[in-house]
C-alpha cells in the first residue's frame, strides 16, 4: 500500500507513530479525558466472559462485530 500511495486520492493511512512520544501521549492523554467526561462513546457490539473467547474471535472472524467487543474477567 506505501509504494502505491501517490496512485489513489482515496488512499489514505494513519498510524500513531508518526507523532513523536511527546505528541503520542499527549494525544492519549486527551482521548482519555473525552472517554472519561463520557464526550466520545465507542460503540459496545458485545461483552462477552473471558471463558467465551473462543467464541468472541468467532464472532470477529464471521463480521458480525460492529465496535467494541469486550471480554470480562
């Protein structure tokens, strides 16, 4: 995908590692504070019990999964 880059407009990647670690933190840190102020809420497709993993990389694996699937201990 890099070497093709400059062929597509619609081509586009993001990592996080392009900010330096000053920048990554920050970055985090400020993620943290809207998750905690409840400001962005990621979708929770399903909580599952630690035991169901098996059954929570099925439900990935198949795409049924739309956000988050969080496994409890």
């Amino acid at each position: 995908m890099r070497r093709r880059m400059g062929d597509s407009l619609g081509l586009r990647m993001f990592s996080m590692h392009i900010f330096d670690q000053d920048r990554r933190r920050e970055a985090t840190e400020d993620l943290l504070r809207l998750l905690a102020a409840g400001k962005i809420k990621p979708p929770i497709s399903a909580r599952l019990p630690l035991a169901e993993a098996s059954r929570a990389h099925a439900l990935i694996e198949s795409g049924q999964v739309l956000g988050k699937l969080i496994l409890k201990p």
